[in-house]
C-alpha cells in the first residue's frame, strides 16, 4: 500500500474509462450511466450464455436415475414428475438453435411432424417465443415412436415454458422458477485502484461503476482517491435452484475517503422505483450536474471583472465559458421549467430554465434548439435542450452557462449544488426499518476491519 506513482496512474486509467471523469467532475455521470446500462445489458447477456451453458452440461433426463435427476434443472424435473406417464429415459432430446434456425427446421432435423410445430405456435401466449428462437437457445424434446410428446423451453432466467401433448392436442405451461436473493459483502483498502482494488476484492466491474456511480456526486475517484481509503460493499446475489445466476445490485456501500466516511443504501419505494440515500434519507443525486455540456476546455471562468473581448471593456463575467465545437448537445442542468427560448442581446440563442421558485440556469451562444421544445417546456436533468454555437456577442463556438440563485449568478464551478429531494416524510418510517439491517451490516464489516486492523497477524 502506497502513494507511488504507479498507483496514481491507476487511479488515472479509472478516469480514462470514464471520460470527463477529472475535468467534467460531475456532469461525467451520463457516459457513467451510459456505462453502466451497457454493462448491466452485458450482465444480462452473460447470465443468459451462462444459463445456456449450464444447461448444456446437464445430462439427458433420466428420471429412472436418481443421479441424473438431482442434477437436472428442478423445472424439468417437476415437469417430468408431473407428466401423466414416467417417460423412458432415452426419449428426451436436445436441440441447440444453430444461426438462422426456426422452429420447423427444428422439427425436420427431428423427422417430426410439421403439423406439430404450428399447433404449438398456434397456441400463442408464450409459445409465440418460439417463433423467435435465438442462436444458442436450448429446446429440449421429449420423443416417442417418432412423435413430440413434449417440449420444453427456457423464456428467461425464472420462465421455463413446457409444451406437452393430451388427447386433444397440445397444452402449454409456464413454469416459474423462484429466484432466492441472498446477501454478500466485499470490502477492500484502495492501494491501486477503484477498478484493480474492487475486483481483488471479488467485485466485478458492473458493481465497481455502480459503487463509483452511487458516490459520484460526492467524491472524484479520478482526483480524490488516496491510498488507505476503504470500501464495504452489501450487494445482492440471485440464485436459482442452489446454482448462482449472478450478481444483482449494490444494496448498501460505505467509503471512507481521506477519513471522511460516506455511506449508501438502497431504497425501493412504494412506486417500485429505486434509489441510493445517504442513512438518514438524503438523496446521494444533486438537483443539478455540475456541467452542462462535453466541453474541450474552460475559455473564461466566472469573474466580476474581465476584459470583454468585443466590447472592448471591464466588464463582470456572470457565468462559465465551455469551449466546445458547434453542434455540441447542451443538457439541461436540473429539472425544471423552460422560462426563457430564443434570442436576447449578447447572449444571442439562449435558453432559461427555472427550477423552482430558487434557482435558474441560463444557457447562451446556442446554435439552434431541440426541436419540440419552447417557453413553458417541462425538462428533466440531462435531458438535451440545444445545442452549441456561437450566436450574439461571441468569439468562438462555446456555451455560456450562469447559475442564478434567487436572481444573483454565482459562480457554476464552485457553488454548493443542492441535493435532489429527500424521502417524503411518510416514507421515512418504511425507509429506517427497511435500510437498518444494511446498516448492520456495514457496521459488522467495519468492526471485522477494525479487530483486524487491532490485531497483529501470529
Ligand atoms: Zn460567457
């Protein structure tokens, strides 16, 4: 554990996977989001191949075998045991879906009847999946004398549908696998990095960007990361049938950063929507992102006395300059209302957004607007509003952005944004009972770090 300049650079790779991550600070949360989506749908993508695969290893059902049995899919199991007839082993059959593969050529490399297959796509609901089989999906084929009995098929990671044959043709099932949630933690010291320290840890990279993306309003990991920082992590597995599917989501984390502790956990409200809280119910998102724009560099900061290059004079510079090419989407900062859009003075193109009876964002030298939108528009945080270009008393393409609080600009790089909402008060019994034995949990990782760190190893 050190402050070598190895380790810094690390900490610089962290940033570079982010963009913006140093310079923007906080407006870099979108590409984090972006990120982060694409790192959950890769998750997914994951789970999914892994599903495959385990059901690739699985033997052919051989409910004769108590063996085979205890090895095979628990839905598969109780289908069989469900089945009016104990089938011979040597019945079942499994089909991969190799490129371009529907469900009739399925059914002709198994010589079955083709008037089978539309008699099951004809039973709709579920059995409409199978119109859209996918590479590497897995069917498996119950056959006698040349005739399908049965068919089952995997929906999803909980969904097993099972197609069987009675008197009067095909009957469809679906069958819902319980997926159990279980609890684990990691924890780690920072000697390297979020990224290289996470995954020693036992994190993986899409729990690294969320436990990055939870604290990212309050600390830089690109700038204020420091050897000896600590992280705990709670976060949930989801199993099915004993076997680990995958990893879920962070439900509580805590890091110490420079000796100052921040901690998270998760809340599902009432409305089914999630989010991290600070233990006592403050929102960890700001009402506002710091920056409003991918911009190049800062071409004039915030002064109440500059030289104005077209005016020629002293003149106060109530906002922030973001050089950036024409064209370059400008988001809105806060949610709010558009009170302002379209051309004024020196400001050229400029958009007004209030937010709430305090505060106001003003965005000038736009090139155009987003089309749809205008004076009484309801945006949201990052919601794209214009874009830029150099319009009204400008030298270069850049956005001029001025934060105003209660009228008065103040300086957007430096003011202390205010956090978004906080739980509604009728929430915040629910909140408590549900985050406490997060808390615990957290609290147990710190004491297990604080004996240890007591300790002298024997
Ligand atoms: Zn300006």
């Amino acid at each position: 554990m050190s402050l070598q300049p190895s380790g810094l650079r690390s900490m610089n790779q962290f940033g570079n996977r982010m963009p913006d991550y140093s310079s923007a600070g906080e407006a870099s949360l979108a590409p984090v989001r972006r990120t982060l989506l694409i790192c959950s749908f890769l998750t997914v993508c994951a789970a999914a191949v892994a599903y495959y695969r385990m059901n690739a290893a699985a033997p052919a059902v051989e409910p004769t075998s108590d063996q085979a049995a205890e090895n095979y899919d628990a839905i598969i199991q109780s289908a069989v045991n469900n089945a009016l007839s104990v089938p011979a082993a040597s019945e079942w059959t499994r089909a991969v879906v190799a490129r371009g593969q529907t469900l009739s050529d399925i059914f002709d490399q198994h010589q079955l009847a083709p008037q089978d297959w539309l008699a099951i796509l004809e039973l709709g609901g579920d059995c409409a999946r199978l119109k859209h089989l996918k590479v590497g999906d897995v069917l498996r084929l119950r056959i006698s004398d040349g005739e399908l009995q049965e068919l089952i098929y995997p929906l999803d990671e909980r969904r097993t549908l099972d197609v069987r044959r009675d008197e009067r043709g095909f009957e469809a099932t679906t069958l819902t696998a319980a997926i159990e949630r279980r609890t684990a933690t990691a924890e780690g010291t920072i000697e390297d990095s979020l990224f290289n320290d996470g995954r020693k840890a036992g994190l993986n990279d899409r729990l690294i960007l969320q436990f990055a993306d939870i604290f990212g309003y309050d600390i830089d990991f690109a700038q204020d990361l420091q050897a000896g920082d600590r992280f705990s992590v709670v976060y949930e597995q989801l199993y099915k049938d004993h076997k680990k599917l995958r990893d879920g989501d962070i439900l509580a984390a805590e890091f110490v950063n420079q000796g100052h502790v921040y901690r998270a956990v998760r809340y599902v409200a009432p409305d089914g929507t999630s989010a991290y809280y600070t233990p006592t119910g403050q929102s960890l998102r700001k009402a506002f992102i710091r920056t409003p724009v991918d911009f190049t560099r800062i071409s004039s900061g915030f002064s109440l006395h500059r030289w104005h290059p077209i005016l020629n004079r002293m003149r106060a510079h109530m906002g922030t300059d973001y050089a950036a090419p024409i064209g370059t989407p400008v988001h809105a900062a806060g949610n709010g209302r558009i009170e302002f859009m379209g051309r004024k003075g020196g400001y050229g193109n400029v958009v007004i957004i209030r937010h709430g009876p305090k505060y106001e964002t003003v965005y000038g030298h736009l090139s155009r607007f987003r089309r749809g939108l205008h004076a009484g528009s309801k945006v949201e945080q990052g919601e794209v509003i214009a874009y830029v270009g150099m319009t009204g008393l400008a030298t270069g393409p850049h956005l001029h952005y001025e934060f105003r609080v209660n009228g008065i600009p103040v300086n957007p790089v430096t003011v202390t944004l205010p956090r978004a909402n906080p739980l509604p008060p009728q929430q915040l019994a629910a909140f408590r009972s549900e985050v406490a034995p997060l808390l615990a949990d957290l609290d147990q990782i710190d004491a297990r770090h604080a004996y240890a760190s007591a300790s002298p190893p024997p």
